[in-house]
C-alpha cells in the first residue's frame, strides 16, 4: 500500500475532506447505534456541503487556525481542523475513513494540530462524539470532560400538541433583534457563560442568521438570546441566568416546527442545562445522540448556555 503523508490543508481542500467527514460520522453512527442506514450518496453529500459550507469556510479562515490532512496515494483519508477564538482553540474536526480507523492517523494528526500542552493563556475545547478509544486519545492532549453534549430529538406534531396543552407557563415577550444589536448583545452575554469571547462568530450569525431574545424592560438589555438560521438551525444560544434561556429556546422550535415543517426538531444540550432539559423532555424530546464537552480549562456558564447546531462549534 502507498505511504501515508501528511500536509497542511488549505480552502481549496474543505469540499474533499468534507465527503471524509460524512462518511465517518455515519460509521459512527452506525457503531453507536443511532443509525441503521446505507452511507450517504455523493448527490446527499454534495446537498449537505451546500447547507453547511458557509460555516465550514468561516471557521477555517479564522486566524491562527489550524488544518491538517492525511493522505494516501494523493486522496484524503483523514483530517483534523482546529478553529481559534480569541483565547480558545476548538477542535471542530478529527475525521478519518472507516476503512483506515486504528492505523494512528487521528494521534498523529493532533500531534500536529496541539504539538504542545495548551496554556492558561490559551485552551483547548472539542465536543467528542466518539466512542471511549476517542475520548482517551484527546484526553492525552490536554482536554477532560467537563459536561455532558446531547443531540436531542422530537417529533414536530408531538412538540406542537404537547406545547398547546401547557398552562401557567406564562413566559416573557420574544423579540427579534436587529443584526447590529444582537451583536452587542452576544458580546456581552456570551463570555461570562463559555470563559472566552468569539466576536467574529456572532458577526458571522448577524449575516446568516436571525436572533430572537428577551429583554429586560427595566434596563433595556437582553436577558436571552438565541441565534435561527434559514434552514432551521437553531442555536447557540445563552442566558443571563439558567431560566432566562428556556423562552427564547422554545420561541426558535415553534417556529422552526411551524413554518418549516421538519421530519424532527433537533437541538443540542449540555447536561447541566438543568432547566432547559427538564422543558424539553416535557415536550417530547429525548437523546439521540449522547457525546462529551472537553476542555482544558473549566467553562463557567453551561447551564445557561445552549450550543450551536450544526455542532461544528461549542
């Protein structure tokens, strides 16, 4: 068999690494159970790169960011790709094909990514979705679990029948902000919950998506925000307390459910987001996926805060 090389990936790699990237999520999908599926076609790839490139590409130019391939007779086999924020360095992917898994190309790909400890003056996080083999190697780079990650699920007309039957759950006005706004929004109520600021993330989703929140009439000021995207991505989103996220949360799913009409309402949850699950499983929702948030430093507000979707980022 030819060598494995490795090199430094550049833009015009994220539509090659990104067909790795859904194959190997749907191994590992079927490994975890979640799914009982054929792999996804080049046509659904393809339609997926076109829903989630603007993301993907934003993400790589970040500066300071990192991306590395492996490679085998030329064609990507694996990849891993580290986006920095500020103070934070995320691990947004570490891919490789099933057919190469336990060859050490996902150690030998960190190794390049994180070649040091992280510091206290710049930390590592990464949501892993892997089995234990995964969460041991990123363990020795740094990172430790810290929460719980679920992917959760529900069926629409489920969400909508149990939604009508509540009562005395009278809940703040929800607004939409303008673009501008909910910039400065974000800015000031994100760092206290995730302990590092990403200003250029929240510009991003001021272009490509709408923001709802509460405020607080008294001194004019969000309570809770939480970003919607056209496709019906919701998230993330962030609480000035753990109650304060619960309305604007489900403002996104009933609109989401109501003028998309989706095959499922899908969200993503820490564990310690006590007040948002117990809502939610009340509605109908359950885990669909189960993973871990690992990180080098605590992180100090999840459980006023609701992480993006697509999970590219915490």
């Amino acid at each position: 068999m030819p060598e494995l090389t490795f090199r430094e990936g550049g833009p015009g790699d994220l539509r090659a690494v990104f067909t790795v990237s859904e194959l190997a999520v749907h191994d590992t999908a079927l490994r975890s159970g979640v799914l009982d599926t054929p792999p996804p076609s080049e046509t659904q790839i393809e339609e997926e790169w076109q829903r989630r490139r603007h993301l993907l590409e934003f993400t790589a130019a970040q500066p300071g960011s990192g991306f590395w391939l492996c490679e085998r007779a030329g064609e990507p086999i694996g990849y891993g790709r580290v986006a920095r924020f500020g103070e934070m360095e995320e691990l947004t992917e570490l891919m490789v094909l099933p057919a190469h898994h336990r060859q050490g190309i996902g150690r030998a790909l960190l190794e390049r990514l994180w070649p040091g400890d992280p510091t206290p003056d710049l930390g590592r996080v990464v949501v892993a979705a892997g089995a234990s083999a995964d969460l041991t190697l990123y363990s020795d780079f740094g990172v430790m679990p810290i929460t719980g990650h679920w992917h959760i699920r529900a069926h629409p007309e489920d969400f909508l029948e149990r939604r009508s039957r509540e009562i005395d759950t009278a809940e703040p006005a929800v607004v939409v902000l303008e673009s501008d706004r909910a910039v400065r929004e974000w800015k000031r109520l994100e760092p206290p919950a995730i302990g590092h600021r990403r200003p250029r993330l929240h510009e991003f989703f001021g272009r490509t998506r709408t923001c709802l929140a509460t405020m607080d009439p008294g001194a004019e000021s969000a309570t809770a925000l939480c970003w919607i995207g056209a496709g019906g991505e919701i998230g993330p989103a962030v609480g000035a307390t753990p109650q304060d996220l619960v309305p604007v949360v489900l403002q996104a799913l009933d609109r989401v459910a109501k003028t998309r009409e989706p095959d499922s309402l899908s969200v993503f949850c820490a564990t310690d987001s006590w007040w948002l699950l117990r809502r939610l499983r009340g509605l109908g929702f359950r885990v669909w996926w189960p993973s871990w948030v690992m990180c080098s430093i605590p992180l100090p507000g999840l459980d006023r805060y609701m992480p993006t979707r697509p999970p590219h980022l915490l």
